[in-house]
C-alpha cells in the first residue's frame, strides 16, 4: 500500500484537515488514524488519549450514539485557539441523521475541529466532500508491477486504481489504452505551462470541427480510469515535490516544474474528489469535467478555456 502510505505521509506535513480513511477491515486504518493524529498534535501515539486537544469516538454495542454531535462541537469551542482532532472509529456505523448533524458541526466549527473517519464504506456524499479521502484497497500498484514484471504498462498500472481486473480490462480495449498511453507521453513531458494549457484544452474538445467532449466520447468507466491516471499523476508530481523520487514510476521531473506544490495539491485533491464522484454517479458531466480543467490549468491560462 505504498500510494496510501506516500498520501498519509504528505498529510502528515499539512494542517489538520478532515479525512476519510476508507477500506475493508483488516487493514490498520485504525493505527494510521491514530498516527496521523499524533503526528498533528506533536505527541505519542501512546500519549494521544490524555492530550487535551483529542478526541475519541468509537461505538457502543455496534452504535454510534447521536449524542456524540454535540460532544464533538463542544469540544472543538472550547478551543478556539487551536484545532482538535477528533477519530471517529468505525463511522459507517453512523446514521444519516448522525452525519448530516456532524456536517453543520463541520460547517459550524470548520476553524476549531478537524475529524479523521475511519470508515469501511462510503459516508454521506456531503461528508465525503467536505474531506480528503484515503483509500485502503487490498490490491496496490507495487502488487500489480509485480505480478507483471517489466512488460507491465505504465498508463495502465496509473490507471487501474489497484485493481488487476481494470488493468486488464484497459489492455484489452485497444484504442482507449493508446488513448490514455499518449495522453500520459504527452502529458509527462511537457515542459512549459502554455504546452500544459494546450493539452488540457485538447482533452476538454477532442475535435475541433465537430466537437466532442471527453465525458461523452468515454464510457463511464473509461472516463473514471482517465480521472484516476490524472490523479496519480498528480501523485507524482507530488512525491516528486517533497523529495521523495525513490517511489517516483514516472519521469516527471519537467511536468513538475510547471506547477508550485500547492497547485500540484490542489489539483490531487479536486481529482480525488472527481473520481469519488465518478464512481457514486456513474458518469461524469461535460460540466463536471470543464470545472475539473480550470483546476488543472495554471491560474494565467484559465480565461482562454471560458
């Protein structure tokens, strides 16, 4: 789980922020969870639960009791001057009526609280936008090189998200996977933000006389491997930024250099958040895929995409 382990490591050097860490058990989210928080807080793991800025919610008698709202925002008021960090272990026990009363305590207390869910299923779409989402697959990208040794296909692997099913199902439909190949060469090497504005445009109207956009040329899960490509890419380029270039699978020191590292950031994030909403809506929009694209454009390019 190296791609997981590689975005706790890069959240670990940010503010405290919402999260979601989200898989099937068995797979530590718990000790991550209480890792991160240490990390935030400037203590021990085995100190965290007498820190006075943290707190713990977990079921009881496999609920969640509805109370736990209100314990959570009084908490986060009463240090104001500071955030607190707050794990709520398995939150998919949550009712709806628990998460839509911890969004307004999200809302309400954004400054002040910052909750890391620990969660084998999907929240509320509302929660899930409002946090960074860390996936936990069983599968990761290390397992699939090494299952396919060096004839492994890079834009493949990126794209897959982990699962050797989708990698398989890329190869076999030709003319997508030299689709997603080219678009990766291309996009890998490109060297100046005006190249960049110029490919993202070209994947905003695939054809200039007749045009065509991306979300309608790609099937749904077509479209949803190109997002998660996008996305790792973006992984990359973040690795790359914070010097961590022996876990680098892509040569991407120069498209690197036409982003700041909270560019590179901003877009890994709005990505994650579109392949989520990919995959719960099982398409995605000619809209949702233009707002996509002025992220993914540097701020002097944007007004020649509007």
């Amino acid at each position: 789980m190296t791609g997981t382990r590689n975005l706790l490591r890069i959240l670990k050097s940010q503010e405290p922020r919402n999260v979601i860490l989200l898989g099937p058990a068995g797979l530590h989210k718990e000790a991550a969870a209480r890792e991160l928080a240490a990390n935030w807080l400037s203590t021990s793991i085995d100190q965290l639960e007498l820190h006075t800025d943290f707190l713990s919610v977990e079921p009881i008698e496999g609920s969640i009791l509805s109370e736990e709202a209100g314990r959570i925002q009084r908490k986060a008021m009463y240090q104001a001057d500071r955030k607190i960090v707050c794990i709520i272990s398995r939150a998919e026990l949550m009712t709806k009526a628990l998460q839509n009363k911890l969004l307004k305590v999200l809302e309400d207390a954004a400054d002040h609280l910052a909750i890391i869910f620990v969660s084998a299923d999907p929240l509320l779409d509302t929660v899930m936008s409002r946090c960074v989402i860390v996936r936990f697959c069983p599968l990761c990208m290390d397992k699939l090189k090494e299952k396919y040794g060096p004839s492994a296909k890079p834009a493949a692997l990126l794209a897959a998200d982990g699962c050797m099913g989708t990698y398989e199902k890329i190869l076999k439909d030709t003319d997508f996977f030299i689709y997603l190949d080219g678009f990766l060469h291309a996009f890998i090497h490109i060297k100046t933000r005006a190249q960049l504005k110029g490919l993202l445009m070209m994947t905003h109207a695939l054809r200039e006389k007749d045009r065509e956009y991306l979300p309608e040329k790609l099937l749904p899960w077509q479209m949803q491997a190109f997002l998660v490509l996008c996305r790792s890419v973006f992984f990359e380029i973040l690795l790359e930024k914070r010097g961590l270039t022996e876990s680098l699978l892509l040569p991407i020191r120069s498209l690197s250099s036409c982003y700041t590292e909270a560019e590179a950031l901003d877009c890994f994030y709005h990505l994650d958040q579109a392949v989520y909403c990919s995959q719960n809506k099982g398409k995605f929009s000619k809209n949702d895929f233009f707002q996509l694209l002025i992220h993914m454009i540097p701020d002097e390019g944007k007004e020649s995409l509007r």
